[in-house]
C-alpha cells in the first residue's frame, strides 16, 4: 500500500499561515501529509464561532509547546503509540485533501448530520453504539477478513466496529461526517486513519479498499444512490463491500414518532432509495458495479436497566436531537417515554427487538 503515514513523525515546522482558513497547514504536515490537513480543518469546524480561530494551529501546539486543546491530545496519543510500538503507524490509503475546506466539500445535508451526530459522542459511544455489537459480530463472521485487509468503514460513528476490524487484523481506515465521532474514533486507536469526510464525495482513490462497510450510515446520505456509488468505487475489483440499515417493526414505530418532531431534511428521507427495501437496494448496487448481493436479516433484542436508561441511550443518536432542537425535550421524552412503557417488563427492565437489513455486495473482478 502506497501513500503517507499520518501524524507519526514529529513535526516539522511551525506555521502561523495567515491564509484563508482552509489553507492553512498544520505543524505536522504539509500538502503531503493532508490528513493533518484534515485534523486542521476537523478542529477548524469546531472552534467555528467559539472565536479561537489561533488555538487549532496545531505547529503552535507541538513546536512551542502551547496546546491546542483540540488537536494535540489527536497527535500526543499517535505519538505515544509510536514510542510504544515502533513501525505501528503503517502507511495509510492516501488521503486526498479536500478543495479549499471542509465547508466547500460536505453537502449542506452532510453538515447538518455532523452536527447533529457530535453532540454527545461520549454517550453515543457508551450507552448506544455498544448495544449493536451482535451486528458487528454477525458481519465480522462473514466476512472472515484475512490479514491486512484493507477496510474502510464508512460512517464509522465512533468507531467501534473498526476497532474490531482491527483487532481481527485489518488495516482499517474510518471516515465520518462527524467530527466528535472521529475524534474519539481516533482516540480509541490512534494508528488507525480516521478522516471526517462526506459519503457521497469520500477523499480516497479508486479501489483504495478490499473492504468497505457501511453501518446504517447510507441512510442519511442525502443522496443514498451516491454514496453508493462512491463505496463501489472505492472497493478493488474482487473486493467487498457491506450495506446495513434498520429494518425492524420497532425500529420503524420508533421512527414514526420521532422523525415527525424534527425538520423535514434532518432525518433520514427514503423517497430516493429505500434502504430497507431489499430489491431495490440490491439493484442499486448492481447499478454501481457490483456483481453479487446477498442479502440477510440480523436480528437481536437490546436491553435497558429501565426507561431512563432507555431513553438516555436514544438523545445522542442524530434523529432524536434532531427532534430535540425542533420540538424541545419534553416533546421527545414523552414520545419515548411512551414506546418505552409498552417494552417494560414487570421488574422495570426495557427490550427492544431490532433488525437490521444487511447487503454484501462484490465487485466484479476488474473494471470495464
Ligand atoms: C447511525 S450512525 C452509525 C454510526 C456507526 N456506523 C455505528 O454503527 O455506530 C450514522 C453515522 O453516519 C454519519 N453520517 C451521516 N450522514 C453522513 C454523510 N453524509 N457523510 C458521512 N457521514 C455521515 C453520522 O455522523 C453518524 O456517525
């Protein structure tokens, strides 16, 4: 695998640009190391109306020793790693940069989600993300990764299932539109590559992927058919690829009650492709360049200690704060509080039976 290692060397030089924002440079990088790019501009974005423009100069965090609250804990713990282990940070897929800033290369949907999606990436990651795990493992089973697969994880969210893919031996690379996400990604395992980027337009090259998957992340593209179209891509020939989205009974009730609280556009929309539908999901991918779909349904109950609980493990996922910020809590919590009620069992207890809709797609073994 080709292309530069991200943020394992010391840096190099100190930058005080007074470029337009999105063409500054980070101290650990230059136009050939653009994922420090991409940390500049994923701190860029989140101190974006804070008025500390000067603290995400990541040079000034390293070289002088001023931290960035931001971006150096990112390269403080990539650094550690590297002493730790020595030639852990591997060569990563080469990381296009985007145009002249993240601004001009999400669309407004993508934005939006990454707003919606960092509120709480602490939360989502303890009290939700966990909870999927038999998803995870029930696709891990399939796929049976040989070593040093490459793997992308698009819409990783906060990065569990890739530190799976890790711990099963692939070389893995997650891209979210969600800054918070990605960082605690990072944080998790810090030689992996973690990009915030949009499905629709992902900033890898052709066939970068023998495997990409995509947890219930497609859903919210604006665009599904695009981000679709980008994941076969990006798959090498004879690669695979991996779609999911809910699809249960209960996961549709609980949607019915909460999309309708939050602005139109904020929530997933099928009306251009619906994932659940498997027939025309599976056309979709062929449409892509896909040769085979298999399709299958995983389904699994989750449970909470009680309706609290229930509820506090829903806030941090995109829609429920979507309708939060449209609605207000109360709004929100007495809708959940009511699907929650009719799941209690007699000790106080809550489950939720899910499924989830799965497509494991392949390329065809070399592009026409
Ligand atoms: C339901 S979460 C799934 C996260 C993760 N795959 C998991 O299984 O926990 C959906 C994810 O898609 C991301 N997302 C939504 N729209 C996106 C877009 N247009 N581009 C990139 N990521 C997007 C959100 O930020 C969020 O992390």
């Amino acid at each position: 695998m080709s292309g530069p290692t991200t943020c394992g060397a010391e840096p190099t030089r100190q930058t005080r640009s007074t470029a337009p924002l999105g063409m500054r440079r980070c101290g650990y990088g230059s136009a050939s190391r653009p994922i420090c790019w991409t940390q500049i501009e994923e701190a860029r974005s989140r101190s974006a109306g804070a008025g500390a423009r000067s603290t995400w100069l990541c040079a000034s965090a390293a070289g002088a020793g001023k931290s960035s609250p931001v971006i150096w804990p990112v390269c403080r713990a990539r650094r550690a790693a590297a002493r730790r282990t020595p030639g852990l940070f591997k060569s990563g897929p080469r990381v296009r940069p985007y145009g002249s800033g993240m601004a001009d290369s999400m669309s407004a949907s993508a934005t939006m989600q990454s707003e919606l999606w960092s509120t709480d990436p602490l939360a989502w990651a303890q009290s939700a993300e966990g909870r999927i795990r038999p998803l995870y493992d029930d696709v891990l089973d399939r796929l049976r990764l040989a070593p040093a697969t490459r793997l992308l994880d698009a819409g990783c969210g906060a990065g569990l299932f890739a530190e799976l893919a890790a711990r099963a031996g692939a070389e893995v690379t997650g891209l979210d539109a969600a800054s918070g996400l990605i960082e605690y990604a990072r944080g998790r395992r810090p030689e992996a590559t973690y990009v915030v980027g949009e499905l629709q337009r992902m900033p890898f090259d052709d066939d970068a992927f023998d495997v990409v998957t995509a947890f219930n992340s497609v859903v919210y593209a604006a665009d599904p058919r695009r981000a679709i179209a980008e994941i076969a891509r990006l798959t090498a020939p004879s690669g695979r690829a991996v779609l999911t989205v809910g699809a249960g009974p209960e996961q549709a009730e609980s949607a019915a009650l909460i999309n309708p609280l939050a602005r139109r556009g904020d929530v997933p929309d099928s009306s251009t492709l619906d994932l659940a539908d498997a027939d025309a999901t599976r056309d979709a991918l062929l449409d892509a360049g896909f040769t085979t779909v298999t399709t299958a349904d995983i389904a699994f109950d989750v449970h909470f200690d009680d309706v609290d609980d229930a509820i506090a493990a829903q806030v941090p996922a995109g829609p429920v704060t979507a309708a939060i910020r449209h609605s207000g809590r109360a709004a929100v919590e007495a809708a959940l509080q009511s699907f929650f009620a009719a799941r209690t069992r007699p000790d106080g207890t809550v489950r939720m039976g899910l499924v989830f809709r799965s497509y494991v797609a392949t390329r065809r073994e070399a592009r026409s």
